[in-house]
C-alpha cells in the first residue's frame, strides 16, 4: 500500500504525452476524450493525497512527485490550449513562469542538508479547484470570456499561494 500514491502520480505524469497526443488527435470528439484523460489525471491526483493521509503513508518522494505533476499537467493544458487559441499568451506565460519558479524552488529546498518540503496550503488547494473548474470549462465553451476571467482569477489565488508559501518558509527557517 506504501507505493500506491506514487504509483498514481507517476500514472498522471504518464497522462501527460496521452492528454496532448489526444488533444490534437484527428479522431471525432478529441477534444473531449482529452477531457477525459485530464478527468483521469485529476481523479489521480485526488485520490492518491487521500490514500497516503489515510494509510499513513506519506513518502517524501511523493511530496516532491504530487506537487510536479500537478505543476507539470497545468502546464501541458495551458500550453495545448495557447496552440488552440483557447487561451492569450499573457495566462500561459504567467502560469508558466510562476510553476517554474515554484518547481525550481521546491528542487533547491528539497536538495539542501535540511531537505525542506513545502506542504500544500489552503490558498494553493483553492487554486488547483479553481484552474480545474475553469479548464473544464474552457473545454466546452473555448474562449469564452467568462471562463478566462476564472482563470485570471485562478492566477491571481496562485500568486496569493506563492506569496503564503514565501511566508510558510519564512516561518520555517524561523525554527
């Protein structure tokens, strides 16, 4: 049971090439197939945090892989929707800058003598609610501009989880 949150991270991030490869695909309905596979990963995503609170077993590996693949499946949506024209440039490049800097951080910290990992907190769980609801959405109603003011909300409650995260580290170091 110890490995079976991880292996459900590592089948998100294998969801990854599978959601884009769909995506694009010429197949009827791709679009929503590749909601589908996003379905999928997001059903991982949720029920492998539960398995490990509840069975106990929380990996330090899966506090580094967990937070990845979230970052890295946002990412690979954005960008497949930037290529659509779902999306403008300006939330792509926002989004990817900010999970950029927020996995590069997490490797420096992970990495030092003191190996600090980061919890998820409250602002960051309402963010991924919020990118989720707003990327199903865009999957059916691309463009819409009620949908991008969700995400340019949703960016803006990231950079909200950025700055708590800055001050949960803070705090930390304090100890």
């Amino acid at each position: 049971m110890k490995n079976v949150p991880n292996i459900l991270t590592i089948i998100r991030m294998i969801l990854l090439p599978v959601f884009v490869l769909v995506f694009f695909s010429d197949m009827e309905n791709s679009r929503y197939w590749a909601l589908g596979v996003y379905a999928l990963a997001s059903f991982t995503d949720l029920i492998d945090g539960q398995i490990a609170r509840k069975f106990n077993v929380v990996t330090e590996l899966g506090k580094v892989l967990d937070p990845l693949a979230d970052k890295l499946m946002l990412m690979t949506v954005l960008i497949c929707f930037y290529l659509a024209g779902f999306i403008p440039p300006l939330i792509l490049g926002v989004v990817i800058v900010k999970e950029l800097f927020m996995i590069g951080s997490a490797m420096i910290l992970y990495n030092r003598e003191d190996r600090i990992v980061i919890p998820a907190n409250y602002f960051g769980k309402s963010a991924t609610v919020l990118f989720t609801l707003s990327i199903i959405l865009m999957f059916f109603m691309p463009g819409n501009p009620w949908v991008l003011y969700l995400m340019y909300f949703s960016i803006a409650v990231k950079i909200s989880a950025l700055i708590s995260y800055f001050f949960t580290y803070k705090k930390l170091k304090g100890q």
